[in-house]
C-alpha cells in the first residue's frame, strides 16, 4: 500500500454559516432538553406513549442513530480491515461520525428513561442476563475502541498499530449491533420480535443506513468548505451503498417469507403486510418503495447515479426509509396485540386483543431531532478542530494511478 | 411526612424488597408488632416455598370485578390518577374475557402478574430491579428502576404499568413512584406475615373458592391438592416460563 500522503486540515470554520449551523443545531438540542424537563416533570402521560406502545418516537430516533454509528465505521473498517486504500482518507471522519452518532442516540435513550436520574444506577448494578446490560458495556466499550482507534491513526508513531485497533473495532461494531438487534431478537413473547434473524438484519441496516448518513455528510462538508470531491470516491461509497441497500433488503425478504411460512405467525404478517394502515403504509411505501428500490434506481441510472445531486437524493431516502423501518419494527412490533390466548378473541379495559393506538407527542419528536442536532454539533466541532478531513478528495488524490474512464 | 414516619416506612420497605422476614422488620421498627400474627414468616424467603394460584374460571364473571377492586384498595392504584386516562392508566390485575370463535364458548378471568418461574421481565431488566425472590414471587425494586420499560416489552401477559404520572394515596406498604414500572406482588406484604392476597381474601369472603392461593410445593395445601386433582392450564406455557398462576376452565 502506498505511503499515505494525505494532507489533513481543520475546516475554517470562521464564517457566518458555521456559526448559524452551530447555533441552530445549539438551539435544537436547547428544545430536546426542555423536551425532556416537560416529559418528566409531568411524566409520560404527555408523551404518545402508554402502557401497550411502551417504546415510542424517542426509541426510534435512538435505535436508527445507533445503527447508524456501527455502519458509519464502516468506511475505516474498510481501509484499515480490507485495505481499500480509496477510503483511508475518509477513515478519520468516519471514526468521529461513529461516536458522534452513538453519542445522540444515547441521549436520546438515556433522556427517555422514565429516571433519567438514576443513570448512575444503571451504570452500577449490573444483570448480567439482560441483553440492555451487555449493551452498556458494547456502548462504553464502542466509544473506548473507537477513540483509540481515531488516536492511532492521528499520531504518526502510532499509525503502524491502526490496523489492529481497526480490526478490533470491526469486531466490537458488529458485536453492537449484534446487541441490539438482539434487544428485539431476544423478546420471546411479541410475535413482531422473537426472531435470530434480527441480528444480522439489524448489521445489514447498519451498513445502509451508517453509508446514507456519512455520503450526505462528506459532500455536505466539502461543498461548504469548498474543497474538492472526486467522483471516484463518492461513485465508489455509491456502489457500495447499493450493496448495503440490497443486503437490507434480502434480510427484510427473508424475514417475512420465513414468518410467512408459520400459520403461527399469520396474524402479525398480515398486520403488517396488509392491514395495519399506517404501519402497512410505511412498510410498502416509505421503507420498500421509497427507502429501497427507488434509491437502487436513482443509485443505478445513468442519469442519476452519476450526479452529487442523485447519490445525496438516494442516501436521503435511505435514511427516511431507514426511520420507517425502526418504526414498523419497533411500534409497529408493540401495536399489534400480544397473543395472551392464542386463538381465542380477547378483551379487557387494558384493550387485550385490540390493535394499539400510537401518535408520537411534539417533546418525542423534539427530543428525537435533539439527538440529531447532537450528533451532528459533535461533528461540526470535531472537524473545526481536529485536523479529520483531508483539503483534497480529487480523484488524482484518492487514486494517483487513476485514469478518468467515463 | 415526619423524618421517623419516612424512616419507618423505608425500612419496611427494604425488607419486604429483600425477601425480609417479618422477624426482621420487628427488630428494626419496634413500633410493628407482627410477631403476633400467626404462621407469619420467620426467616427469609426459601426456595423450599413456591407461591401459587389456581383461578376457577367458570366462577360468575362478576368476582373477578370484586377481586380487581380489592387489589385497587389494598395496593393504591387506579384511584387517583390525575388524568383518568385508561390507556396510561396502571392495571395489576384486569379481568379478560375470552371468547372461542369458532365455538362461541365465553369465559372471564382474572389476569396479573403470572409470577413465572423463568420470568423474561426478570432476564431482561439491566438493572436487575425485575426479580423474582426465591419462593417464586416477581417484584420490581422501586429503587433501582430506570423506568426503561424492557420489562413490559417482555413479559408476556401485559401485566406491568408504567406510572405515567404523579401518583397520591399511596399506602405505607406499597410505594410508588412516577417513572417506575409496577405489577401485583401477589401481595407480598400480607404474604409474609401469613394472610392471604388482598383479591384471594375478597373472593373468599363472599364464600366463594374461586381463587385459592398456597404453597405449591406443600403437598397438604389446599392449592397443592386442587392442582394434582383437575386439569389446570398456566396461559401461554408453550413460552416455557412456568408462570405460578393456575387456571381451570379456559
């Protein structure tokens, strides 16, 4: 592998756009916090949320971010596990996009948290058995590897060993989203959970949804700090994207097929597949239609795929379509009625046997975006003042043997 | 509240969480003389116990109203809450109907905390706030739960509630707290001190044996005898959980 040359500088970040981002995304992450001060002053019953739809808006921001931040890894994981050489420049943000994205989805989790309070206890007393317990440790341990990593390919004497904390991170991001995936896996009462499969969906999600969020922010960044973005690199993390996008898909096809195929499970297929209204309507429009197999097409077609504008369009959908599909999975998966007798029709003043009733709450969604804004004023602050992104993305610079082909 | 009531109240609290034995709560707050009630536990809770029920449901559906409101009364809930609001509303125990379709076969019961053996609420609590006490009853440690809510995505029987909101007329053996996930305790308070559960004792002074309750593992209990004599079904034991709350006649 050649000697990386790359030139890496902090972004100026002196002019009036810069700040009016940072006080913005400031601004928004103020309302998530008053978000939080109304829902536990008052508890949850200002919130969407009930004693049947017990996770709500806040859990699906969490869970997308979380997601997010494994598969946003993955451009480093592939210079330093893989050896593409292509996106060693870009390894550096990717590390900082990783814990910035983990960092907002946790908040967003913790600052749900019915005591938010007792975080201390949750960081003290430990069930081991809970699949939430292995995830505190998969969570700290993430930030830990991640610095480390980030540090090793900073410090020049340390460079040599970036490989192995590359590869260690690999590991431990897929490990993470094992973990969490594995927080619905391992629900063996709801038939919308309880299934393996939602470990290796969730690692496929990751890569997709991760990919999305880091293509927008690359030529985001560069366009604003008017430094120059080949196409090669962004054609090459297009193609790859596809890829991820495909994966995702062929894990949600699975998915269904397999609880298809169970009598047992005709109930909640159907719920989902055909009547469950708002959850039927995002599941076919936003994730399949509008999330998938449009973004293929824009990614694909000529006219688009070799277009900024077209890949930024298709990683947004991703990203939207992404959203939906947690919230399918997640509200969708507590909407429809927990099968107490199976079989049987069943009623009760605690609505057993009905479809439950979910509308997110204005502080769930604020909260939800706060999260965002968090993730992203991390960034906006990383990049101003650490040397992360390389002053060029040229296609000479990416690949100095590369000759224009089309 | 005084600082002597507050200490007072905690204290029993603890141990009662803890799987204390009365004994105990004598010791530490003189001012409780359960050392007068009889077969009241002793010691702390053994495995040597597994507390059950067995529910009749062929009983008049109407008990089970009579059981649900004992347990608002005994316990403190669904009383006071501010908003009324049946969907944030808790329930620690609810009375299902249960219709076959395709025969048109009706039954009503009463549904609460199963106190499984292998409880998934218990599995899944990062705290370990969830837990079940060596004689088989499922609690929540009100001190250290996070009001994550895993718990109620796990358990099968939709029988935790999250307080949603403030919560008043609490009783000094039951404290609640807004954030916190809640269930029956099977009335763990009466429990150790050698009474009945507050719904089983309501049902059974109208005369009725409806719901009976007992050590499963003693053979001479009535609960132990009623169980090896009829056909009983625990809901959702395909699930394996082994809940303690039997059921005839569903």
């Amino acid at each position: 592998m050649a000697a990386d040359t790359t030139v890496y500088k902090e972004i100026d970040g002196k002019g009036g756009d810069y700040f009016s981002l940072v006080g913005w995304l400031g601004l928004m992450i103020a309302a998530g916090l008053a978000s939080v001060y109304y829902m536990e002053h008052h508890g949850h019953i200002v919130t969407g949320m009930t004693n049947a739809v017990v996770w709500g808006t806040p859990h699906v921001f969490a869970v997308f971010l979380i997601v997010a931040a494994s598969g946003a890894l993955n451009i480093a994981s592939i210079s330093s596990v893989f050896g593409k050489y292509h996106y060693k420049p870009l390894a550096r943000l990717s590390a900082v996009t990783a814990i910035a994205l983990l960092a907002g989805g946790l908040m967003v989790l913790v600052l749900d948290l019915g005591r938010p309070d007792r975080l201390i206890v949750a960081m003290t007393k430990y069930n081991f058995k809970s699949i939430f317990a292995w995830n505190i440790y998969l969570y700290t341990g993430f930030f830990v590897i991640v610095l480390a990593y980030l540090w090793m390919m900073m410090e020049r004497r340390m460079v040599p060993h970036s490989k192995k904390a590359g590869l260690l991170a690999f590991v431990w991001r897929l490990a993470l989203t094992t973990g969490t995936g594995s927080i619905f896996g391992f629900l063996v009462a709801r038939p919308g959970y309880d299934a393996a499969i939602m470990a290796p969906m969730f690692i496929a999600m990751s890569f997709s949804f991760g990919l999305a969020f880091f293509i927008i922010l690359v030529s985001v960044t560069y366009r604003a700090s008017g430094r120059p973005l080949g196409d090669l690199i962004l054609f090459k993390m297009r193609n790859l994207l596809g890829i991820f996008i495909a994966a995702a898909l062929y894990f949600t096809v699975a998915q269904h097929l397999t609880n298809l195929y169970a009598a047992e499970h005709a109930g909640i297929e159907a719920f989902i597949l055909m009547d469950g209204g708002i959850y039927t309507f995002l599941f076919w429009v936003v994730q399949i239609g509008l999330g998938s197999l449009f973004p293929l097409a824009l990614l694909f077609n000529p006219a688009t795929g070799r277009r900024c504008q077209g890949i930024i369009v298709a990683s947004l959908l991703v990203i939207i379509g992404g959203l939906a599909q947690i919230y399918v999975i997640i509200i969708g998966g507590q909407a429809f009625p927990m099968p107490i007798f199976p079989g049987m029709e069943v009623s009760s003043s605690f609505f057993d046997g009905v479809v439950h009733s979910y509308a997110p709450s204005l502080p769930e969604v604020v909260l939800g975006l706060s999260g965002v804004a968090t993730t992203l004023l991390i960034i906006a602050v990383a990049i101003k003042y650490l040397p992360l992104l390389p002053t060029s993305l040229s296609d000479a610079k990416v690949d100095p043997h590369h000759a224009p082909k089309d | 509240m005084t600082d002597k009531s507050m200490t007072k109240v905690d204290t029993s609290r603890r141990n009662i969480l803890k799987g204390g034995a009365a004994a105990a709560v004598i010791t530490l707050a003189p001012g409780v003389t359960l050392r007068t009630v009889e077969a009241a536990v002793t010691g702390p809770a053994t495995n040597a116990k597994r507390w059950g029920m067995l529910i009749d449901a062929n009983a008049p559906s109407d008990v089970w109203d009579i059981a649900v409101e004992a347990c608002k009364a005994e316990q403190g809930w669904g009383k006071d809450e501010a908003h009324a609001n049946p969907t944030t509303d808790p329930q620690w125990i609810r009375k299902v109907n249960v219709k076959d379709p395709k025969t048109g076969a009706k039954a009503s019961l009463p549904v609460m905390c199963q106190h499984c053996a292998n409880p998934p609420c218990v599995d899944v609590c990062p705290t370990g706030a969830s837990m079940k006490r060596a004689d088989g009853i499922v609690l929540v440690d009100k001190h250290i739960c996070i009001g994550c809510r895993y718990c109620m995505m796990a358990c099968p029987y939709s029988c935790r509630s999250f307080v949603h909101e403030d919560v008043h007329g609490q009783r000094p053996h039951m404290p609640r707290g807004k954030g916190t996930v809640e269930a029956c305790t099977l009335c763990v308070h009466r429990v150790d001190k050698g009474q009945q559960p507050a719904c089983v004792e309501a049902i059974s002074n109208m005369g009725s044996d409806a719901m009976i309750f007992g050590d499963l593992n003693d053979p001479t209990s009535e609960i132990a005898r009623a169980v090896s004599k009829y056909v009983t079904q625990r809901i959702r034991s395909d699930l394996g959980v082994e809940p303690g709350i039997h059921y005839r006649g569903i």
